[in-house]
C-alpha cells in the first residue's frame, strides 16, 4: 500500500479549515443595513421623522396670550387649517404717538411672516424690535395652543363625535381703570370656564378687581353668554368684561 506523504496530509487539513470559515461566513446574517444592501439585501426602512410645526394638525382659531412690552402688549390670533397657518392678525399691539407709526409698518409685516414661515421662528421687523418680540411671544403662545388642541383631539376615541373642550379669548377692552380680557373654555358648546387674562389693577383697581372678577367668572358659566349682572361698585370693570367676554363668545360660535 502506497503510503500519505505527511506534508499533504497538512495541505488537505489546511483547506477543510479555510473552507469551513468561508461556509460559517457566508451563513452569517448582516447585523446593519449597510451590510444588508451589500449582501444584496434590503435594509430595514428608516424611521421616519415627524412631521408638522408647532400647530401640528390643528384646526381653528387661536389665540396667543397677551406679551407686555415697554411700549404696550402685543397679541397675536391666528387661523389655522389642517395645521396651516392661513391667517395671522393682531389683537392688541403698542398705540399712542410715534407706537402708532411702527405698529403701522411693523403688524402687517410680522403677520405676513407669520403665514409664511409657519412658526414663531420670524425675523424682527426694523426699527420695532419691542414690538417683535413680543409679537413672536404672542404667536409662540397661540401655536402652542394650537398644537395642544390637535394633540387633545387626537387622542380622542374615534367615532365617538364627542365635542373637544377649546380656550378661546376675547378681545382686550381698555376701560377708564385699565383693560380688562376674557378668556373662556367651550365644551360641548357650553362655557365650563371663565377668567380674565387681564383686570384692572393697581391702588383702589386691585380691591375691585379681587371682589369683582371671581363674580363675574361665575356669572359667565352660569349664564353662558355675555348677558351678566354688572358687580356693584364695579361698573368700569364689568362694562369690560361684557364686552370681552361677548367677544370670546362670537369666536366660540355662541
């Protein structure tokens, strides 16, 4: 019998053993997408990212809360439809000698950027940087309500029709003693919540207005219009608040 020569027989090893590593290797699945496309299969599909600002996929009228500056309070109302800003104006903004001129050239320009940009995210307007600021704190606020209305509704049950709570404010009324705001909360069409965003204040004005107020937030839920007892000793005041409170009521749809 013809005898192995012993350096072959290392040579055979060798190849079995280099043999099995390639078989191990191609058996092996891809751990990461590049791997995946490189072996010719698909990489798992990419997360992807959210979409919609602020507003998200709201629908409505909001309304930002009232910003102070050193040259008067600026707010700011927006229209949205299907997470688009569509409209964009000013409830209140700084007025009176030289404010009058800049709110002029400023307001319809910082409206106009509002629509186009979407979000607060805005340049200020030159020669108004008080009025800016405060504009874009204002239309922050109303895209925050604007995104949390879209976050309640969605999270609703579906096909329950159930009606969504919403805050809707009236406009500013400015009385001899100050302005005086409303803000109230709707549901199902009824008022579940009345409270001034803005009262009268300082010396006598913060007597009144502590005694006053809390009245006529309960007269509101109460009545569910704008229809209320004035509060005596509170006739300025609750002259404001009618009105303002008739102002969020029209917005509401009452």
């Amino acid at each position: 019998m013809r005898k192995s020569h012993p350096i072959r027989r290392v040579v055979l090893a060798g190849a079995a053993t280099v043999s099995g590593i390639v078989l191990l290797l191609s058996l092996k699945p891809a751990s990461d997408p590049a791997s995946a496309q490189a072996a010719g299969g698909a990489a798992p599909p990419a997360a992807a990212s959210p979409q919609g600002g602020a507003q998200a996929a709201a629908t409505g009228t909001f309304t930002g809360d009232a910003a102070q500056t050193q040259y008067g309070a600026v707010q700011v109302r927006l229209t949205v439809a299907n997470g688009k800003i569509t409209k964009a104006e000013t409830v209140q903004a700084p007025k009176g000698g030289q404010s009058d001129r800049i709110t002029a050239n400023a307001v319809p320009k910082l409206n106009q950027a509002a629509i186009a940009a979407g979000t607060a995210d805005i340049d200020a307007v030159s020669g108004a940087t008080y009025t800016s600021a405060g504009y874009k704190k204002s239309l922050q606020s109303a895209l925050d309500k604007a995104r949390a209305s879209a976050g309640s509704q969605g999270s609703g049950s579906q096909g329950s029709g159930a009606a969504q709570a919403a805050a809707v404010t009236g406009k500013a009324v400015q009385t001899q003693y100050g302005a005086v705001q409303v803000r109230i909360t709707v549901n199902g069409g009824k008022i579940t919540k009345a409270e001034a965003v803005q009262a009268p204040k300082g010396g006598q004005s913060d007597r009144i207005t502590a005694n006053a107020v809390p009245k006529l937030n309960q007269a509101a839920v109460a009545a569910d219009t704008a229809d209320i007892d004035a509060v005596s000793g509170a006739t300025y005041t609750s002259a404001g608040y009618k009105e303002s409170l008739q102002s969020a009521v029209d917005q509401a749809g009452g």
